[in-house]
C-alpha cells in the first residue's frame, strides 16, 4: 500500500482517483502531477513500480501544501478574518453561510438541522 503525505492510498483505484484522497490534492491537481512525473493515469496503485511511487511521493511532498500544513494555513486564514472583525469572519464566528448563500432556507447543515416551523420535526403523539 502506498504512503504519501501520511495518507495511506487505495490499491484497487486508479492512480489518478487514489491521489485525491489526499487533502489537498483534487481530479485536476492528480491528473498535472501525473503529467509532470510521467505516469500513466490508468495504471491502478497496486501496480506501480517502487521507483513510480517514490516518484509521486517525492513530487507531492517537495512541491505541494497538502494535508497537515495545508489545513493549518486555512485555521490561520478564518482566526485571521475573524481577529480583524470583517463580514466574513463575523459569519465564520457564527456558524452561518459564508459566501453569499441564502439563509432562509437551504442552510440547516450549518445551523445544526434546527427546524423552526411549527410542525417540521414535531413528535407525533399516540391517540389511544
């Protein structure tokens, strides 16, 4: 099984789809890495070469901000947005939508799936 950036990647997919399970990594970013090491796409991870895979490995880790240090950037983006008190970082603090998304509706993931209507997730009562 192959190890990068801490992730262990799937044997049985394509190498293409196996690198996005890296964070970080997506369809577009996994098929130009490929492209620059000189590995084909439709060859599945079990069947890369040791000298392939430490290629992939070494690329990844040496010119790419995933995982760890990459989600660590992000935490320091919204602390920073919501130290400076701006609009985004107000709706980061609150736990709303941040980009635009209306809130009337189409948003109860972020609020916690609370339904505020009288009858929606109402225990119905046993007549007897």
């Amino acid at each position: 099984m192959l190890r990068i950036a801490g992730v262990n990647i799937p044997d049985e997919k394509r190498i293409e789809i196996s690198l996005t399970y890296i964070y970080g990594i997506g369809p577009s970013l996994a098929s130009k890495i490929l492209d620059e090491v000189g590995v084909s796409k439709q060859v599945r991870t079990k069947d890369l070469t040791e000298e392939q895979g430490n290629k992939i490995r070494e690329h990844v880790e040496k010119s790419l901000r995933v995982e760890g240090e990459l989600k660590h950037e992000v935490r320091t983006n919204i602390k920073r947005l919501k130290e400076v008190g701006c609009y985004r970082g107000a709706r980061h603090q609150k736990g709303l939508p941040v980009r635009g998304q209306r809130t009337k509706t189409n948003n109860r993931t972020v609020r916690g799936n609370v339904r505020r209507t009288m009858g929606s997730g109402r225990v119905k009562t046993e007549k007897t």
